[in-house]
C-alpha cells in the first residue's frame, strides 16, 4: 500500500481538533497499537508545546499536527492493522523537524519518562535518533 503523507494544509486545518484531554485518551486508547515511536513523537512535541520557551508560531505548528495524530479520520484510518499509524507518524516527524530548535534534551527525557506510564520498562534505545 502507498504511504500517504499530510501535506502543510491538512495539519494546519487540524489544529482545531486539538485538546489536551484529547491527546491524552488517544495516547491511552491507542499506545500499543499505534507503537512506541509514534507515542514518543507526540509526547515530544506535546511537552515542546507547553514550553514557555517554545515561541507561539511553533506550537501552531505542533497543535495541528497533534490535532491530525487525535483524529480517528485521517488518510489511512488507524484501524487498518500495520500501517494505520503510518500517516500520523509521517506528520509527527515532519512537525518534529520544523520545530527541531525548540525540542530540548529535558523535553526529550519528559516523553521518555512518560513513556514508562504507557508501555512500563522498555528499551530506550527503541526512540534513541529518532530526534536529532
């Protein structure tokens, strides 16, 4: 199957889907199917939102992408076993990328201690280059 990618609009047209509450019942609902890498992506962006040093015009960025990883309806439906995920994912590293200078190493290790709640002891080396 051919992995189709978000393009800049349709994450941008997502930031309205965003909550907070919304991220978390979805990392809940869907940290075990959705997979360990795509979770660490969207809690490193989600701690770079709450920054106080991450400038407005970056957390917009990261407030659609999160909105677009919330929604249940998107280019490949989460449910479709293996690459469900994957539309999501390719919109979390390309979010990743445009915000890399905000992505602290505190904000990296946040994610990865909140990955613990998720998916309890786990090989760190599993996210480890995931972010530059």
């Amino acid at each position: 199957m051919e992995q189709k990618v978000p393009d800049q609009k349709m994450i941008e047209s997502s930031q309205k889907h965003y909550s907070e509450e919304g991220l978390w019942d979805k990392v809940k609902n869907v940290a075990k199917k959705a997979g360990i890498k795509v979770i660490y992506l969207a809690l490193v962006l989600y701690y770079t939102a709450t920054s106080d040093s991450t400038p407005g015009s970056k957390k917009g960025i990261i407030y659609g992408a999160l909105g677009y990883f919330i929604l249940p309806i998107d280019l490949i439906p989460d449910a479709i076993p293996v690459v469900g995920f994957s539309d999501d994912l390719a919109a979390l590293i390309a979010c990743v990328a445009a915000v890399a200078v905000c992505i602290t190493p505190e904000i990296k290790q946040q994610a990865k201690d909140k990955l613990r709640d998720c998916f309890g002891d786990y090989d760190e080396s599993e996210v480890e280059g995931l972010i530059k």
